[in-house]
C-alpha cells in the first residue's frame, strides 16, 4: 500500500517532497527508488523532521498500526491545519490522544 502511495502522490504532483518511513534500509532504497524523496526508519521522524508549533509537513498518510509514540511524533512534526489520514484500524487507535486536534 506505501509503495503504492507513493506513486500516485508522485503522478499527482511531480513537485510534492515525500518523506516515507520503513523498517529496513532495503525497504527505505525502495520507497526512495520509488520517487519518496526521503526514507528513514518509523521511530526517527521526531528526529529527522522539525517539531514545535510550527511543524515541517503538512500532510501524512499512516498506513501502519499507529502506536502513541508514533502518533505523537506525527502530531509534533504536523504543520498547523495539517491533515493525517490513518489509513489503519485496530484496537491502538482507540486509545489515541486526540487531544491536539482541537
């Protein structure tokens, strides 16, 4: 599904800058072949992407089980009136905080 993603995101709009994440460095060189235009581990996007109130995207897909820690690195780099689409179900989505949304 993430391969896919990114490709249509890349037919969509040839100039969007895609960050994707995947557990493996082979998995990471195949979203980046795939047109991402960066690729790094899940539990890094608080690491590599700027936080704060400002954030550094403006949108995410989530097409994995969307754990707090990960959900909050999410929300810390989400730009104001940013959008998140969780693309997932499961019981962790129920215990999400939300809280920063409103």
């Amino acid at each position: 599904v993430g391969s896919w993603t990114i490709l249509l995101a890349r037919a969509w709009c040839p100039s969007i800058s895609i960050i994707a994440t995947a557990s493996t460095e082979p998995q990471q060189e195949w979203c980046r072949s795939l047109g991402a235009n960066q690729s790094f581990p899940h539990e890094e996007i608080a690491g590599q992407l700027a936080g704060g109130p400002k954030g550094s995207v403006d949108a995410i897909v989530c097409l994995s089980e969307p754990t707090s820690t990960l959900f909050g690195a999410c929300a810390e780099v989400l730009r104001p009136y940013g959008r998140i689409c969780l693309a997932v179900a499961g019981k962790s989505i129920q215990s999400l905080d939300m809280s920063f949304i409103f």
